[in-house]
C-alpha cells in the first residue's frame, strides 16, 4: 500500500461504506477505489441489530418518508436481483394497545404519518377481517398501515398477545433482512468491479489547500486519493477531526437481547411487535422487598416508557426473540468498548415484553440465558443522517445513521455516489447536508425536530 494512489478512499466497511462502494463502482463504474477498515467488514454496528426497515416515519414534513421509501425500493430492486438472499421480508410492524385513549392517538399518528406518502390508512372495527402478511417474501404487499380497533381480530390473529389489547396498527411497508448478508452481496459485487478492501485504519488525512491529498493509514502506508468518504460508524467525529472538523453528533447507547424461545411462547412467524403504552414489571412480593432494599434497583418498581418491542429470527426449535427497550438514553461524543449495558437491561426487556406477551413469564429467572449485545446509534441533533460533501474539498460523508442505518443504506449510497459523480439530487438531498449545521434556520428547525424522532 505505501505511495499508492485512489480515486476514492472509503474510511468503513459497514454496512454505508460498503453500499458506497457498490453505488460508486457498480452503478456508477467508478474505478480505482479502495474501501478501508481496520475491522472485518461489518462487525461494529451494522451486524448488532435488529435489521429491519420502515417507511413509517413522523414529521415534521415528509422527508424522512420519501427517504425511506426510496431505501426500500433500492433494497426490493436489489432482493430481486439477487434472488432475495438476504431473504427481504414484509412481516409489518405492529403497535398495540391497551389503552383506549392511546387507541384514538394510534389512528391520529397514522393519519399523520400516511400524509407524507407512507401509503392509506385502513380502520377495521370488527366487521370484516384485514390481510395478515405473509412470513417471507415481500412482493404484492399493501403499504399504509392497518389500524384494527376489535380485540378479536387481533387476537385470532395474534393469540399469544395479552387478552386486554384494545387496538392495534399494522404499518405495511415494513419487515426486515439480513443485513450481513445484503452486505457481503454488496461487497462482492463491489470486488468484482475493481474495489480494493484494505485492513488497516485511517490514522490521519493530509490536507493541501483546502483538499484532501493523502490518507495516512496506521501500517505506515500512504494513499494518495482526491477523494476520501467517511463512513465510520460511530467514529464519525474522531475521523471527522483528521480533517479539523467538529462533526455536531453523539452516539448513543443501544442494546438489544437475542433470547431462544424453547417454549415456543411466539409463534416465529410474527411480525416486529410493539407494545405502546408504559409499563410496570412483574415481581413477586418477595422480589419487591429485595428491590426496594437495594439503591440501584429500586427504579425497577417505578413506570416504564412505551417501546418494547421484539422481532423473531429463525424458525421451529430454533427460533429466537430480538427484544429491545431503550428506556433510558446515555449518550457519549467517544463511545467506549466494549459497550457496557444496565446490569437489568435482560429482566427489564423480559419483563417488559411480558406485558404484551404474558407467556413470556414462564422465562422468569432465566434471563441470564439471553445474549446482550448490540452498539451505537451515532446522531445529530435532528435525527437526521449527514450525506455529502463536507467543508474540505473532497471530503465527504455517508454518516449518523443512527438506528436507520441498515433500512437507508441504499437510499444513503445512493445520494453520496449522486454528490460525487455529479448525478441529480432527489428533493431531501438539502436536508441531510453537513451545511445545514451552520444554517441559522437549522436552529429553528432543530425546535421543531427532537432528536428520538422516529426512534423506536
Ligand atoms: C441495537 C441496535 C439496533 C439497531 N436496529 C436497526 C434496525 O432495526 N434497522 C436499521 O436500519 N438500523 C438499525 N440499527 C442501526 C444500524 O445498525 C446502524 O445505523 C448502521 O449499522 C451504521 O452503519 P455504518 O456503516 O455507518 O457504521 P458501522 O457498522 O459502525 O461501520 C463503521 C466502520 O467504520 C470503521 N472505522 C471507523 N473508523 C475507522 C478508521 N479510522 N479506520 C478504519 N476503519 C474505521 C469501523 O471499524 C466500522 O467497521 C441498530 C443499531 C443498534 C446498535
């Protein structure tokens, strides 16, 4: 690698790096790029997840909306290209409730939501049935969502569901993947049109007038490139300050649990559920003593955000739950590793999710069985990803994912490879600038968005 020479330098091999490189040299035949990361492609974040996608996304206008609507159209184009192996399903998300006045907020947030082109709101009260989703495939599938205000219906469909659920909606444009296999699709199509993985970390960026020159690596070697794109993950701002900027992002902490159902409670062909009220976990008395006496236990009695929420992976005797619960947010500008979860986190998403699925008490005492892991949401202030150009001539950025990274991959390679190749701009190219950080109106703006917009 030393005195070598690139178009393009790729800081990350995530899941944005290497759907930058496959935008770039497949669709765009851009020669002489080099994708570098000092991991295995991959494994910081983009394999932690739940992996799945959306197009439901709240205001306040439709940009996100027509983001991830054309993120999912990429990534149907892509499943039908290589025969779905990353196996793309349309399962649906699913929010419910017990609580009649959330019921009545759950039509008016879908009304909201089907505003900005999510697709038609369709209410069932009881009379006729509405269309399950299949559990593999994604073609024919409704969008919108289905919002069913008849306890039956929901649970004929979804008989594992506690029985006082009240309403529920089932948005449509929705399931999930694999996203380690999407990605290793990505890469070796990328590979096979000439882009070059290195190992090795980006340790500096030499700049020359304003313009990116050499990318100094960690082995010694140099790279002379004109243009470098950074998709570090959540080290975003460390590579961000090789080249003197202050990327305005933090990254925070999110875990999730993969947790066997040997008792097949759920049946693992259900779709991503959420349950949207607070909750209160199940202890016994004796339990309540003990967790009363300890200091950092105590807050295991108080009330819960909404929000758990679960996906099954796998299928049969093999099946597994995906539970997660961000019920507390902690935010670093440098994450540590390994990152380092509440020492309840397993029994609070146990529990929690009891509420919803009550056969999920028979796991009572067994939650040190589940694997936690997960990673780093990295994040502006919006919520808001950061793609294109930055300030440096050359420099550009496929970045602050956050918990979307996996389901805007293409719509995000897509618009960077559009900046660099001089390609049109869809209409929310604007909006995800690293300019707007010094717009004033960004300011005004950031008034009106809350950075958990979205976020599940
Ligand atoms: C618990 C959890 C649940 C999630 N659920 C979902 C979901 O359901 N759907 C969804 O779409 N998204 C989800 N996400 C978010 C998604 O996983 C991320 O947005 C996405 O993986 C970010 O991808 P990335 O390529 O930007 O970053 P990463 O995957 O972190 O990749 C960045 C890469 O850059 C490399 N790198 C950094 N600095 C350097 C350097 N100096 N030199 C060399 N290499 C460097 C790193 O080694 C790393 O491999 C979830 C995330 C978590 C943590």
């Amino acid at each position: 690698m030393k005195g070598s020479t690139a178009d393009i330098v790729i800081c990350g091999a995530g899941i944005a790096g290497v759907s930058a490189a496959y935008h770039l040299a497949v669709r765009h035949r851009v020669k002489n790029i080099v994708l570098i990361d000092e991991r295995p492609p991959l494994t910081l974040t983009s394999d932690k997840g739940t992996q799945a996608y959306r197009n439901w996304w709240p205001g306040p206008d439709d940009t996100m909306v027509r983001f991830m609507n054309r993120g999912i159209d990429l990534l149907e184009e892509l499943a039908d290209e290589c025969g779905n192996l990353f196996d793309l399903n349309r399962r649906g998300y699913v929010f419910l409730t017990a609580d009649t006045r959330n019921a009545a907020e759950l039509e008016r947030h879908a009304q909201a939501v089907s505003a900005f082109g999510a697709g038609p709101v369709r209410v069932h009260k009881g009379l006729e049935d509405y269309p399950p989703s299949p559990p593999r495939g994604f073609q024919g599938q409704p969008t919108g969502a289905d919002i069913v205000l008849d306890a039956a219906t929901i649970l004929r469909h979804f008989p594992f569901i506690t029985e006082d659920v009240v309403a529920m909606t089932h948005v449509r444009r929705c399931g999930w993947l694999d996203s380690m296999r999407l990605g290793g699709w990505l890469l070796e199509n990328a590979e096979a049109h000439g882009v070059r993985l290195v190992r090795d970390r980006v340790e500096a960026v030499r700049t020359v007038g304003g313009r990116v020159q050499t990318i100094l690596l960690q082995s010694g070697g140099l790279l002379d490139a004109s243009n470098l794109v950074i998709a570090a993950g959540p080290l975003l701002k460390q590579v961000g300050a090789m080249l003197g900027l202050d990327v305005p992002v933090v990254n925070e902490l999110h875990g999730k649990i993969t947790f066997r159902d040997s008792l097949g409670v759920v049946p693992c062909s259900a779709p991503m559920m959420i349950w949207n009220d607070t909750v209160r976990l199940k202890w016994t008395d004796s339990e309540r003593v003990n967790l009363k006496a300890r200091e950092d236990s105590t807050f295991l009695l108080d009330e819960f955000p909404a929000g758990v929420h679960f996906r099954p992976r796998g299928n049969g005797e093999r099946c597994e739950l995906l539970l997660i619960w961000t019920y507390e947010t902690k935010s670093w500008e440098e994450p540590v590793w390994p990152p380092v979860y509440p020492r309840y986190y397993a029994q609070v998403c146990l529990r929690g999710l009891s509420r919803m699925i009550p056969g999920l008490s028979a796991y009572f005492g067994h939650e040190s069985e589940g694997v936690v892991d997960g990673g780093y949401y990295c994040k502006a202030r919006d919520n808001r990803p950061v793609i294109g150009p930055l300030p440096v001539e050359g420099a550009h950025a496929i970045a602050a994912l956050s918990g979307y990274g996996v389901m805007a991959s293409q719509a995000a390679a897509e618009l960077l490879a559009a900046h660099i190749v001089g390609g049109p701009l869809p209409n929310y190219a604007d909006a995800f600038l690293f300019a707007r950080f010094d717009d004033p109106e960004y300011q005004t703006m950031l008034k009106r968005l809350d950075a958990l917009s979205g976020q599940l």
